[in-house]
C-alpha cells in the first residue's frame, strides 16, 4: 500500500484512492485567540487502518481529535467523512441532527477517562445498550443479549452486567467504554489516549484486544497517543505533531525506525529501552 | 362580577386583578399555552410569576388556571384525587377569592379541574380543561443535568436514553418499575412527562376529550395535551406498558378498577385501601354501592377515624 507516499502529498479530490477514503481532513485549523491549538493538518484515514496521532503534551493532538470528531469547531478546513453508503460529505455542512447520529452510530469516542464516556450511574449491561436504544431497538432481551456478547468480547464477566461502572477497575471501565462504542458497529473509532492511567500489563492487554477487535471488525481508528510503544503496537501509520503542526508523517515502522524530522528522533531516543 | 369590581363598589382601593395576576401577565401565559397547544407535548418556556404560595404548591398550575379562568368558569380543583386536602381547599378558596367563581368538588360540574397528581375516575368530556401542577417537566432531567443538552435531545428526537432508564428498571427489579411520572410520547413526537400522576392514569390521557394544559411555576414551562391527542406510555416489546392492579376493591365504595390509597387505620397493623378520587367514592357510595367498612356505623362518626380516612 502506497498511502503512506499518498497522505505526505495530499491533494485535495486528486487521485482515486484519496477518493476511497474514510476520512479526509484538509486544512484543519484551530486557534484559541492569539495561540494555535492545531494548524494546517491535513491527513485522510482509509478504511479498516489505524491512525496514530503522536506528540507530546500541548502539541495540538487532543485539539485535533476533538476538531475531526466534530466535538470541537475548527477555525478553518474540512473534515469529509464518507458514509456507508459512500458519499462524502463534510461534516460541518451536515445538520445537527445527521452529526449527532453519525457520532451514535458509525462513529465511536472512547475518551482518556471512562468517567466522561461512560454513564456511571447506571448499569454496565445499559451502559452497553445505550446505542442500540437510541437507534431505536425496543426488546429488552435482546438489548441484554447484546450487551452480555459485548461483555464477554471485552472479558468483563457477564455476572458484572448489573454493576454500575463505579464498581469496576480502571481497566474494566476502559473495556466497558470500548464495548459501549463498538456495539452499534461503528466505521470509525476516536481513542484519546485509550490507555492512559493504566498499569503496564493491563495496558497490553487493553492494546491486544483493540488489536483483535479492529482487525475483526474492519474498524478504522484514530488514536491520540503520547505513548510511542501504544503507536507501534496498533497503528499502521502515524502522524507526528509538534506545537500544533504536523513535523512527519507516514508509515509506523518506518517512522519509528526511520525517523527523519529532528524532533521525530528526539522523541523515538527519549523511549527508555528495557 | 369580578373581585376587583366588588371592591371598588364598597369604595375600597382594589387588591387584586381577576384571578389574581395582571392582565399582561395573563397574556404572556395564555400565548405560552396557545403555543403548547400547537406543538403536542413540547415545553414552552413562560415568564413564571411569584404566586402567593411557595414553589411546589402548585404555582405553575395556579397560573395557568389564573390565565384561562373566566367568570363563568366552574373549578374544581384535587390533589391526590381529593377535594378535601389543605392544596386543593386552599387553591379552590384562592380563585373563590380572586375570581369570583363558583366551584364544585362534582368532576362532571366542572369546567376547569386543576389537579395535583390524579386524573379523575370519570372520563373528562369535550369542554372540561384539566390543569396539573408540575414540579418537573423534563423527563430526561434525571439521566442528563444539562438544561442544554436536553433541548437539543428533544429537539432531535433523540429519546434512547428514556428507555436506558426503564431498562435500568428492569435490570434491577425485574420488571418496570417506574409507577408515577412514568413517561409518555405524545402525537407520535415528544417525550413528556405527565408529572407524577400514578401510571395508572397514564391510558385516561390517551385521547382525551378534555384538554390538558401541564405547568410547572418553578422550573417555568408550560405544555399542553390538546383533545383526542394520541398519548403513549413507552415500554419495551417484551416489557408492554401496564397499569397498577389492585387486589381488593375500595372499602368504602366497592370500587373496582379505580386507583386506591393505603390508609392505616392503627398501630396493630390494621388498615384500609380506598378511593383516591373523593367524588367518585361518594358518588358511589350515594348510589347505594358499600364496601366492606362502609357500615353505618362508620359515617355516623362513632369511629373517630372517620375524618382521616374520608379525607386522604
């Protein structure tokens, strides 16, 4: 696959296999008064890919997640998103209420804390059913059917599913947001640090069973991550961010064993080898 | 004819307008309500006015009542389906005062019943305008806080999260069981809350002849239920909506398939369930039905228990 060439250059609505893309992002800007959050990112996600944007702190990646999730305004730019049914379409033109059910429907947030992705005060078991009830599923055995095959693909017991998630580990929380997100089959998934605040070894197995679930879905997945081992692991290619602008793109295992920009290499040297 | 005609022919300084508000502010209700009308089930902001009783008092139905009450008008006004109880006594007495209007505790009498939690047991006819008192209005507000966010979630329709709540119900006790404020979508579009009315009622709302005007002074919306409007209590398919059932009829009256009140009768244990809706268990009981302690010894006040019991 060509697409690492590809994203470096992009032209907007040039080649056709830009055409295909999932998600085409173009110009994105946003300032916050005199101080750039994110300047002139461009990039395009293609289906079934996983994306990983990497910087350190303050250097625009959340700003930027948060702009091509429609969570956030961009000051100027485009962000397309092309549906099931393949037509593009930019998400800041949609109406409110195609925006709100594509973020419900083909479209997943899993958030650094669970506490703002998840509802805590009601049960895991509804927790995972929240999607399919705002799209309209009505029968409550099979809302619990769904979210107990859910449960266990994340490996939370299905004897948890009337616990609230205030009741669960860290890690079990961040498995019940990934469930709660993938339920409705969604295209396309933003993780903000997914497995921020985690210990190591639930950290991998947190990183193996989003492996395990975008390769069985299909999923494409952009991830925020300042963790370069969490990009190595589940990204096919990377974006690198410094002060709000993009320093290097292109495919993980290049960039990570090739990197060009100086910042690039100073970031790949600081990862302390065990 | 008017409260404020029967002062100045005494040659006292008027007190108060026609029911009590001014005739601006009457306006601004009655525009609010017009525009409830129009939109089934949606919640019109309003102007709410401090009303000479604290908030959760009923301010909100006070005011609409104040707004559409004319000198003809007959109210009856219930709380808790009772016509005796200190809200409804002293409400009834307000607009006697202010309006001038005649009022009746008979539901058939009535053209203006303002209500604190029950719709009557006989059907409402064409005409009649039921005004209940809301603490609430937003029936999502327990799941989402933002006054923000659950504009816009009824703005777009986006309702899941009401069933997110019955299936909690579900979940935890096996069954729905949500039995007042249990929530209702309106002509096929809104979610309402039809303020804690018992589910029982829920079905009476249901394409109704009477208009049903719902105002909550506190949290200052106002929305409506025009006649014959279809009103849906929501459920899942294989969790179908139903009311309360009672084992036993009313003690007094022998009514069946009426909602009935627990009233203890002593610190043994001893008690007795009842109408809730006064006119209707006298009415009975006038039409010559008894209930098992309707004996007539009861009603010649040997018992002192009477009074309470009578009257919850």
């Amino acid at each position: 696959m060509s697409t690492a060439e590809l994203m470096e250059t992009v032209q907007p609505g040039v080649d056709d296999q830009a055409e295909a893309a999932l998600l085409k992002v173009e110009g994105l800007t946003r300032v916050y008064g005199d101080r750039i959050g994110c300047a002139d990112v461009s990039f395009s996600v293609w289906p079934g890919e996983v994306l990983a944007i990497v910087g350190e702190s303050g250097s625009g990646k959340t700003t930027l997640l948060n702009c091509i999730s429609s969570r956030l305004t961009p000051t100027c730019g485009t962000v397309h998103y092309r549906s099931g049914d393949g037509v593009s379409s930019d998400i800041f033109k949609m109406s409110e209420a195609n925006r709100r059910r594509l973020m419900r429907t083909d479209w997943g947030f899993v958030h650094q804390n669970p506490i703002d992705g998840l509802r805590m005060t009601v049960s895991a078991g509804a927790n995972v059913g929240e999607r399919l009830m705002a799209v309209g599923d009505r029968h409550y055995g099979n809302i619990r059917q769904t979210a107990i095959e859910w449960l266990g693909r994340v490996e939370i017991d299905a004897d948890r599913i009337d616990d609230q998630p205030r009741a669960f580990s860290g890690g079990m929380r961040q498995r019940l947001q990934i469930a709660r997100n993938l339920v409705t089959g969604p295209r396309l998934v933003f993780m903000d640090e997914p497995t921020g605040g985690l210990d190591v070894s639930v950290q991998a197995r947190l990183l193996d069973l989003l492996r395990g679930l975008v390769s069985d879905l299909g999923l494409a997945v952009i991830v925020v991550t300042h963790d370069l081992a969490v990009a190595r692991l589940l990204s096919d290619r990377m974006i690198v961010m410094k002060q709000g602008r993009v320093i290097e793109a292109g495919l993980t295992d290049r960039l990570l064993d090739d990197p060009r920009a100086p910042y690039t290499q100073l970031l790949v040297s600081s990862i302390l080898q065990v | 004819m008017t409260a404020l005609a029967d002062m100045t022919d005494t040659g006292k300084l008027a007190t108060y307008n026609f029911a009590y508000l001014d005739e601006q502010t009457k306006r601004m209700i009655r525009r609010a309500i017009l525009k409830g009308i129009a939109i089934p089930g949606y919640q019109v902001p309003f102007a709410s006015r401090e009303m000479p009783m604290p908030y959760g008092w009923g301010t909100g139905g006070v005011q609409v009542t104040a707004a559409i009450i004319g000198p003809d008008d007959v109210l009856k006004v219930i709380d808790q389906g009772a016509d005796d109880t200190t809200n409804a006594v002293s409400i009834r007495a307000f607009f006697a005062k202010t309006a001038g209007v005649e009022t009746t505790t008979a539901t058939a009498e009535a053209s203006i019943i303002q209500t604190r939690h029950r719709i009557p047991e006989m059907p409402l006819t064409e005409g009649q305008v039921l005004v209940y008192q809301v603490p609430i209005p937003e029936p999502l507000r327990f799941l989402e806080p933002r006054e923000t966010e659950t504009r816009k979630m009824h703005a777009l329709e986006e309702y899941g999260l009401m069933h997110v709540k019955l299936y909690e119900d579900i979940a935890r006790n096996g069954h729905i069981a949500t039995t007042y404020a249990y929530p209702v979508k309106v002509e096929g579009r809104y979610v309402m809350d039809p303020s804690p009315t018992p589910k029982f009622d829920n079905p009476k709302m249901h394409r109704s002849e009477a208009l049903q005007l719902f105002g909550a002074g506190r949290e200052k919306r106002i929305y409506a239920i025009p006649p014959h409007t279809e009103v849906v209590s929501l459920d899942f398919e294989d969790h179908p909506f139903e009311v309360q059932h009672f084992d036993q009829p009313c003690a007094l009256c022998g009514g069946e398939q009426v909602y009935l009140d627990e009233v203890v009768l002593d610190d043994r244990g001893g008690r007795m369930f009842v109408c809730s809706d006064t006119d209707h268990c006298e009415n009975r009981c006038a039409a010559g039905h008894r209930g098992e302690l309707a004996g007539d010894d009861l009603f010649d006040g040997k018992d002192k228990g009477v009074e309470t019991e009578a009257s919850t």
